[in-house]
C-alpha cells in the first residue's frame, strides 16, 4: 500500500513543478508601444465629444471648472480620418482644476481591430489640458492588457477650429503579461 502511493505523490510534484514553470513563462512581462489617432468632433450633428453637466449659470466649457464632457472617438493607426479604425476610446473628462486648467480624463481604449480586438486599456489622470504634451497614466486593462500598468502622451495632431474637428495623437507605453 504505501510503496504503491509514494510513485504516485512523486508524479503529482513532478507535475506542480512543471505546471509552476509553465506559468512562470507565461508570466513573463511584455511592454507595448501603440501610437493611435483620437479623432474627436466637438460640435455639429456628428459630435464626438459634448458637455453633459456643469455649474449653473456658467458656460460648459473645457476652461470652466466643474464641466463634465461624454465622449466616444473613433481610433485610428495613421492621422487619416478615412483609415480604418481600429477601436474607440470612450469615456469622461472633467474640467477639475479650479482655474480650469486641468481636466480629469478617464477613457478606456475599446480595441476593435483584428490584433487586440475586445482587450481594453483604462486611462486615468490629470491632464494639463493646455499644455503641447498632455500626459496621463494607464492603470490597467482586460484581455491582452490584463495588469497593464503604463502611461500615455496626447499631443494635438490637427485643429481645425471651423469644424471644431480635432485629431490628438496618443503614445501609449505599456508593461503586460
Ligand atoms: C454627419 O454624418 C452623416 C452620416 O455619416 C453624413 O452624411 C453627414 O454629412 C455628416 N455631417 C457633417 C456635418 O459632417
Ligand atoms: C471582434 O470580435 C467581435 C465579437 O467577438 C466579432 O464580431 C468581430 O468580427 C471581431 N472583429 C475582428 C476584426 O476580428
Ligand atoms: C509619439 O510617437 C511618434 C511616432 O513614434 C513620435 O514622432 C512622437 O514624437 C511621439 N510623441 C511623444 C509626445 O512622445
């Protein structure tokens, strides 16, 4: 009996360990670099982005503090607004300096291409707003970027104040398993 279960118990370690390096190399930490094209309309029937709260009696602008803005950009690998897009980013920005200056953005990047399609990236900080280099943190994801932890740059690529129509280059550099 007890000769019969030692051989036994020896195979069930021998397989733990196998199965603890398996996950180890499974573990092994990866970082990305994605630079993707926000396209964001600000005004007009097509709008992107738009104010959808904010203090009574004062305009809901980026500059005034306590607007809260609801937006869902398309995504795109090159500035082009008739390439294909490649996922959405959707989320909040509130105007939260009292001087507005400062806007707390928090955006989730939805992926819809073929390479990350249905994995999301969660972006969260303060972005000085008015500032050439806005950057951000990335403080996690789901799917392909389950525990990423990273940080985003947004610089304004194209402006064009006629059509209030705006394309924002964001860097993103993240660590993942
Ligand atoms: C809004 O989108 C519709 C449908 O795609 C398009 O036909 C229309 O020209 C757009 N309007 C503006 C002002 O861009
Ligand atoms: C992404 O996933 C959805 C849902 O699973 C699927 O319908 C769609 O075809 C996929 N898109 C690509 C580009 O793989
Ligand atoms: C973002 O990436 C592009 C292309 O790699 C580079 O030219 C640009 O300087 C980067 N922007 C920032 C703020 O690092």
């Amino acid at each position: 009996m007890a000769l019969n279960f030692i051989p036994k118990l020896l195979l069930v370690l021998a397989f733990a360990a196998f199965s603890a390096g398996a996950r180890r190399s499974e573990l092994e930490l990866k970082e990305t670099h994605l630079s993707l094209f926000f396209h964001d309309i600000a005004s007009g029937p097509n709008f992107t982005l738009i104010p959808v709260a904010g203090i009574a009696g004062k305009l809901w602008t980026f500059d005034q503090f306590g607007t809260a803005f609801v937006t869902d950009d398309p995504l795109t690998e090159t500035p082009d607004r008739s390439a294909p897009i490649v996922g959405r980013g959707q989320g909040i920005y509130v105007t939260s300096g009292l001087d507005g200056r400062n806007t707390h953005v928090l955006i989730s990047i939805v992926f819809t291409n073929k390479k990350y399609n249905g994995s999301t990236l969660e972006i969260q900080g303060t972005s000085k707003q008015f500032e050439k280099v806005r950057e951000v943190s990335v403080v996690s994801g789901t799917g392909q970027f389950r525990f990423a932890r990273g940080y985003a740059t947004f610089e304004t690529y194209l402006w064009d104040p006629a059509t209030f129509y705006s394309v924002e280059r964001c860097n993103v550099t993240v660590q993942h398993y």
